[in-house]
C-alpha cells in the first residue's frame, strides 16, 4: 500500500496536470481496492444542462485532488466509502443553479458544499469569508437534510463515477496472493481500459 509521502507526490501530480489514468494506475499498482482505483478513475459528475459548460476548470482539479485524499483517508481505515466529497457535490449541483430556482434543503446543501470546495481550495479572497460572498449567515445542515439530501446525493455521486469507470473497462486483472503472502507465480497484468471520460452529465432532479 502506497504510504502517505506518495499521497504527496500524487497531490503534485495532479497540480501538474498528468493524465488522470496515471494517478488510477499508480494506485492499483500501490494495492488500492479496485472500488478505489475506480473512483480515481472515474468522470466528473455534473448536472445535464448547457451551463455544465461554463464551470471554472479548477472545480476539475479540485474534484480529483479530493478524491485522492479521501481514497488514502478510507484506505488507511480499511474500507471504501460509499460518499462523494463535498466539491463533487458542488460540481454536479452547481450548472442545477442556474437552470433554475432551488429548493430551501437543496440550496443549503449547494452552499454548505460550496464553502467547503472554496475555502479549502483557495478561492476565497484574503480578508473575506465564503459567507461574506453570499451575503448570508452560514449554513448548517440539519440531521435530516445531511441524511435525505446530501449524503443521498453522495452517494448516487459516487456510486456513478465507479459505474462509468468500470464499464470503460478499469477492472484488475491481477491474481490474488494467497494467504501465505505468495502470489503462486502469478503477476499483475494491469489494467484494460480506454481513455476516461472527463465528464458525465445526469438530470439531478428528473
């Protein structure tokens, strides 16, 4: 398993822009989960509308820096999530706003996301908060719009980018060792795929 100064370097990676298959090859090779080298892999999932056009390129970026981190933060507890990140969320919500008016629980849950993606990733001008920027109270979210909206959409989020990727053929096909640690002569022969998609549109509320 890759430890956590090539959790790192990847970061370095991704800030130079090298192709998104690399990243997902370097985990499967690092012992990740296929679920994991999946949801590496995997599209960016947006709002089908012709605004989807219009995000800023960095939400792409960020969207892959933080799947990065929170494939390591699940590995190193030994499971695989089932939640997107809060920047996916924002991602797919975010060409949704302007087709037209949100609900009371869905503009929180957009906000809420949205603070989050901005803030960690440096889009917030110096000496202001994401809160003076929307010009309202910060948002908390109440058990049950966490529960019924958020993580619902996590989880459709997630569930959909692991989909994408493995019909577009990232799947191991390595042997797996035995219980003695001995891979009995087999090797890993990579992965198969085609180039992933950068994106993938869905109707958020069809």
């Amino acid at each position: 398993m890759l430890k956590e100064n090539h959790h790192a370097m990847l970061q370095i990676l991704l800030d130079l822009d090298i192709n998104i298959d690399v990243v997902a090859t370097l985990l499967d090779i690092g012992g990740f989960s296929q679920e994991h080298v999946q949801y590496m892999a995997g599209p960016v999932v947006v709002h089908k509308s012709p605004w989807s056009e219009s995000l800023p390129k960095w939400i792409f970026k960020a969207v892959y820096k933080d799947r990065l981190e929170q494939i390591f933060a699940e590995a190193h507890k030994g499971v695989n999530g089932k939640l997107a990140t809060p920047t996916e969320v924002m991602a797919c919500m975010c060409a949704a706003t302007m087709d037209a008016p949100l609900g009371h629980e869905w503009t929180n849950v957009y906000l809420w996301c949205g603070n989050i993606a901005l803030t960690k990733h440096g889009k917030i001008p110096e000496g202001q908060t994401y809160w003076d920027i929307v010009g309202q109270e910060p948002v908390t979210l109440s058990e049950y719009v966490r529960k019924e909206y958020l993580e619902k959409l996590q989880r459709d989020i997630r569930s959909t980018v692991i989909k994408v990727a493995a019909e577009r053929g990232w799947k191991k096909t390595q042997t797996n060792p035995d219980d003695s640690g001995n891979d009995n002569g087999s090797q890993r022969n990579g992965l198969k795929h085609q180039p992933t998609a950068e994106v993938v549109q869905v109707s958020l509320f069809d």
